[in-house]
C-alpha cells in the first residue's frame, strides 16, 4: 500500500516580463485548476531589462507543486521559475503594519513587546500606535497574536519575499 502524497507549502520565485496583464496570468492559472495562493508579492526589479519578481507561497503535493512550476514555466512572458523551498538555503520575510489602541498597562507592554520582536513605531498617537514588524512569518504572525490581547485593532501585511542564498541571481 503506498503512503498518501502529504501537501506541503513551497515559495516559488518567478522572473516575469514587467508588462500589464502577466499578474492576472499567474493568477489566473491558480485559480483555474483550483490552487491556493497562500501569499504573493510583486514589484518591478530591473528597470533596464523591465523585469519582475513574482514570489508565490502556495502548497500541495510533489506532483502538484511540479504541475504548477511546469505551468508557470510555459507562460510566454516568463523566464524562470525557481522552487527556493528545494534549491537550498534561502532568506524569506515578510512586513506588517499592526495598529494597537490601548492605555495604561495595556499600552506599556504593546511597547515592551514591541522592543523584545524589534518592531519600530511608527505612528504615535495619545491612544493608539502603530507598529512595523518585520521577519519571518512565524515572528510575524506571534506579534500579531499577542497584540490581540492588548488592543489590536488593524493588520496589515506584505506577504512573503524570497531570495535564495549565495551569489547566484534568479
């Protein structure tokens, strides 16, 4: 009897002709044979050769994860696609914006935690802050969770950037 294929989460980073339209593909693409995106970030990275980085967090079996980087690959204004979660070592981080309203206690330990997670202030009113936490999404997801107890009001977040390490470029 064989084992059941388990899905797991993979970041996948796509280097994509910087042109209208080529986000709606990819994601037309997930959405048309029933794939999540767990995340996704875009922005321009070479404004010379009008290339993009497209980092999508997304998961599912062996096949599945195959099927998808297979796909993407055959997208015409697409370059590369690169699995970074089985290349090898690679960096990820992700952004949020957290508001918190709160007083008294409440406040000082927002700012006390705040320190120990390295998240900067940076809105400051009489009754609210609003913090930048950047990392890891689990060091990003525990600020957020223990902000819920003390006043959490508003989230917003970057979704995953990736790089593989060393001296090679995607």
């Amino acid at each position: 009897m064989n084992a059941p294929m388990i899905a797991s989460s993979h970041t996948i980073s796509v280097l994509v002709d910087n042109e209208p339209g080529i986000l709606a593909r990819v994601v037309g693409l997930f959405s048309g044979r029933g794939y999540n995106i767990e995340s996704l970030t875009v922005a321009e990275t070479d404004a010379k050769e009008n290339l993009s980085r497209i980092t999508i967090v997304t998961a599912g079996t062996p096949m599945v994860i195959e099927q998808i980087k297979a796909q993407l690959d055959r997208l015409v204004p697409v370059h590369k696609v690169r699995d970074l979660t089985v290349e090898g070592p690679h960096i990820e981080r992700e952004l949020a914006l957290v508001k918190v309203k709160s007083s008294g206690d409440k406040r000082v330990e927002a700012l006390r935690l705040a320190d120990v997670f390295r998240a900067k202030v940076i809105d400051a009113k009489m009754d609210s802050f609003v913090f930048e936490v950047t990392g890891n999404s689990d060091k990003v997801q525990t600020f957020i969770g223990l902000m819920e107890g003390l006043g959490l009001v508003d989230v917003g977040r970057t979704g995953i950037v990736a790089m593989s390490r060393g001296g090679d470029a995607l």
